[in-house]
C-alpha cells in the first residue's frame, strides 16, 4: 500500500514539475522573498491535495484493517 | 540603571532585547500587542512552554524600557549559554529545525503562526532545542502562505542537505550568510542525483528557480490571501517534516572519532590516572560554566557534566561532535553542549557593525576550561606559541586544567614527520613559563608511564 502511495506522491511530483513550466517570469531584481511567496501558492495546490488523499488512503487502510480483525 | 541593546534584535521592530544590571530583557512594542496577547491568551504559551518548546518569561514593569512605544517588558528565562548554528553538528540542527516545525505545527492549531524561522531563534537548553525569540508569532491570517518559508528554507533544509549530500564541512557556510544560505548556491552545490528527491527537489531547486524568477514581483504573502488553503499549509510543513527527516549522515571513519576507540599512546591506568586527576580538580573547583577545548567525543566532558557543570564541548572534527551529540540525545544529558568549533580559527563576530553574534570568550568566560591532549595540535600544528595560547585561554576561562605532553610523545612525533622541527621552545620549561604570565600553577601531576602531564592553573 506504501508502495501505491509513493507513485500517487510521485505523480503529483511531476505535475508540480510541469506546472512550473507555465509560471510567468517577472524582470528579476532584488527580491527573493516574492518568488518564495508565489512558489508557495503554484505548489500549494498539489499538496494540498497529496494531503487529502493521504486522510483518504488511511481512511481505507483503517476500513480495510477494520474488516480484517473480524 | 544602564541599558544596553543585544546583538541582532535590532532587526525586530516587534520590539528589541536589551540587558540592565545583567539581567535580559525584551521590549514589546504597541504595534505587537494584539499578536503578543494572542500568544499569552489562547493557550500557546502554556502550550509550548509546558512541552519546552518555548523560553518561558515573566512580565516586569514596563518602565523600566523607558518608551513612549513599550505595550510590555518581559524577563525571559536567561539561557546559560548561547551556540549558532554554524557551531552545531548535524544531528543538532535537524534537531533544531524538527523543534521549529513543530512549533509551527502547533501554533497553527491555536490560529497563530510563526513569522521568522531563524535558526538563531533557536538554542539548547538541558540538551534540547527550544524557541527564544518569543515575538516570533503572529495572528495567522487565513489563506496566506508562510510567511517564514524561505528562510526556514534557507537555514534549514539547504545546509542539511549540503551536509547530508555534499559534505557536512557546508554546514559552516551559514557563517558566511547570516540570513542562511541562498537557495540558488545550495541548488548549485547539490549533486544531479539530488534533484531525485520530492524534498529537496522541491525546497531547494524549484524553491531556488522560483525565487530568482520572481524576485521583482514584489508580492507579500497578503496578496496572496485566499489563495492558500489550509490543507496547503499542512502540505508544505508535512513535507518539509518528512524532507528534514529524510536527510541523513553517519559518523565515522575520520581522524578523531575514533581517537579513544584506538588509542595507543595511553595505557589503560594512564587513562584511569587521568581521568581521577581531572575529576578530582573538577571536585575542588565545583564550577557552574565548564569549556572543554578539544572535548573529541566528550569523554572528559561528561565528568563536568555528571558534577552538575554547563559544559560546553567544543571540537573541530563533525564526526566527533555528532557522536557526542547523539550519545547525549540517547542519556538525556541535560548539561552538555557539544559543538563544532575550530580554535584556531574560532567563531568571529559577525554580522551588522560585526556585533550581532559573538565570539566564543563574549558568550561567558567558564569557571573552568579543560584543554586535554591538545597542547601540541596548537603549539606544533598550528604554530601557537606557549603565551600567546595563555593568553586566549585565560580570556575564555578562569581556572584551567591543561595536559602538558611532551615532544618525544607518538602523538607529536606524527605531527612532526611531515616538518621541519622548528619548535625548539616546545618543552615543558617554556610551557610553564609561558603560561605563568597569566595563569598561577597550582598543581602537577605526572601520568604514570606517558611522560605528560596534568595542570590545574589559577587566574590571578
């Protein structure tokens, strides 16, 4: 099951990568703290997401482990 | 009454640390007052100071500031002795940045979130990491991102994945950058293969690709409200969590890590003879702040520590350090601190007018300094003569306990079979001499069958 999470977070991995290529480039000076603002908000979204379906994905390893005590 | 401000808290207009009649204290400035009422009223005080994840204070007259801009003054629980990242071996600083997570984790269960993630915020006390800059909250304003991100980033995740994929030497790059190392170097350092893991990928490289091609984009992180959730946030601190977790390095192998576990200049009562005389000196001065120079893995240290000393245990080699560190993790030895420090070349003063972190004798002078097997590395090795030692010794220590060893010792002749022998001073004559011009010598005691000595010297 370990496994099958991996891929899940390795897909999002790389649709986190691919949504990088679309990130809009500003003229570069002397602000980093931007860039890190906005990183936050582009990746925010897949980890959100890998969040959700890890409550999931222990909600049906729980349900699962449940059905096997009996 | 005097009032002096400390080292960097200039920074913080929240409200600036200062120190009266020896005693520290902190300023919370008006503009503070709804964050730092957040803090003291919803729990998370209690909370983190209960679990020892927060520097407890006491609130104090608020005149003794003397400003027009002063909501409160607190007294905050003094730390017996302030270390920098840069001096801390690799277990410490995932330590520490694990502690700052948490504390992250848990301020955002009470609505509050952490504004700055300097690993200068953090220090050891009783062997454990813990938060010292209690104006580091604010209220969290829903759907913001963290504002503290790039700097947890930065002081965190990129010098431990440098030490961790690179060399664990990087870690003293944070004492070139004060603000942690910037991203875009740490992405320049790291191996391809790094590139591999989700974290560091994602932390470091993208966090890197994204600073630089933003950096004009002038956007805070209330900008951006309503476009972060708080699933998001939860994200971004599990996955720095499990990055920080990820990072690994196993000491071993290196000159001094295993300098006891294969010892050959010492016989076993040698080591036991040393061992009782250090302890019995350690007895009669009964000190409270101990330094052990060239501590190796602690062995000496801990016999400071057991007798209830703070004893700071500094040695250059990282493997050493991180060996004593985990030893100390796994006992729970409250009253150690070992750190990574070079005293031939020892920490500067660095930072705005070099006054916002100090030097290792600024930080406390020791009751008692323990210099064991070390003498010739500084005499011979480093080309230090005898007073000139004296002389830094005695500005970092009051009394000294000094091990004398001799020229014909296996250890210095190592030292010597790669140069010329231009240290006809080095004998044990010149070596109480030159100590002489700071320190009284009170008492000597050979060691059976080595030929060296132990001191124990007196400051006049």
């Amino acid at each position: 099951m370990k496994t099958r999470f991996g891929f899940i977070c390795w897909a999002l991995y790389l649709a986190v990568l691919m949504s990088m290529l679309w990130v809009p480039a500003a003229n570069a000076y002397l602000d980093p703290g931007s860039g890190s603002v906005i990183f936050q908000v582009v990746v925010g979204g897949a980890l959100a997401l890998s969040v959700g379906l890890k409550i999931f994905w222990h909600r049906i390893v729980r349900f699962f482990s449940r059905k096997d005590d009996h | 009454m005097t009032k002096a401000g400390i080292g960097g808290s200039f920074r913080d207009p929240s409200g600036t640390v200062f120190e009266s009649d020896g005693v520290l204290y902190r300023e919370v400035a008006h503009s503070y007052r709804p964050h730092y009422d957040a803090l003291l009223s919803n729990g998370l005080y209690e909370s983190l100071t209960a679990s020892g994840l927060l520097v407890p204070h006491e609130e104090v007259d608020p005149d003794i500031a003397g400003g027009a801009n002063v909501y409160r003054v607190i007294r905050p629980e003094r730390i017996p002795f302030i270390s920098y990242p840069y001096e801390w071996c690799f277990g410490a600083l995932k330590d520490a940045a694990l502690a700052m997570l948490r504390i992250q984790s848990i301020a955002m269960e009470h609505g509050i979130s952490l504004k700055d993630a300097s690993a200068f915020n953090i220090q050891f006390r009783d062997g454990k990491p813990l938060l010292i800059d209690t104006l580091s909250f604010e209220i969290y304003e829903e759907g913001t991102p963290w504002a503290a991100y790039r700097q947890f980033c930065q002081h965190f995740v990129a010098p431990l994945a440098l030490m961790s994929n690179v060399d664990v030497r990087l870690g003293l790059l944070s004492k070139l950058y004060i603000d942690g190392i910037p991203l875009e170097l740490a992405s320049a350092l790291l191996p391809g293969r790094s590139r591999f893991s989700i974290g560091t990928k994602l932390h470091i490289h993208s966090h890197a690709k994204s600073s630089q091609k933003h950096a004009g984009a002038r956007v805070s992180v209330r900008d951006m409200k309503g476009r972060f959730s708080s699933r998001a946030f939860r994200g971004f601190i599990e996955s720095l969590t499990s990055t920080v977790k990820s990072y690994q390095w196993q000491p071993s192998g290196t000159t001094w890590a295993d300098y006891y576990s294969e010892a050959d200049h010492y016989s076993r009562e040698a080591l036991e003879q040393k061992r009782r005389v250090v302890a019995a000196h350690l007895d009669e001065l009964n000190p409270s702040l101990v330094l052990d120079l060239g501590a190796n893995t602690g062995i000496f240290s801990r016999l400071a520590a057991e007798r209830g000393a703070l004893t700071v245990s500094l040695d250059l080699d990282p493997a050493a350090v991180e060996l004593s560190y985990r030893e100390m993790v796994s006992k729970d030895e409250a009253n150690l601190l070992p750190l990574v420090f070079d005293l031939t070349n020892p920490s500067p003063p660095i930072g705005w007018s070099n006054a916002e972190r100090d030097t290792l004798d600024r930080r406390g002078v020791a009751d008692v300094g323990i210099a064991l097997a070390l003498i010739h590395h500084l005499a011979i090795g480093n080309n230090v003569p005898f007073a000139l030692l004296a002389a830094y010794f005695r500005k970092l220590c009051k009394n000294l306990i000094i091990e004398f060893v001799p020229k014909d010792d296996s250890k210095v002749q190592v030292l010597l079979a790669s140069r010329e022998d231009v240290f006809a001073d080095y004998d044990e004559k010149f070596f109480e001499s030159g100590f002489e011009n700071y320190f009284e010598i009170r008492q000597r005691t050979e060691l059976a069958g080595t030929g060296r000595s132990v001191y124990l010297m007196r400051a006049p």
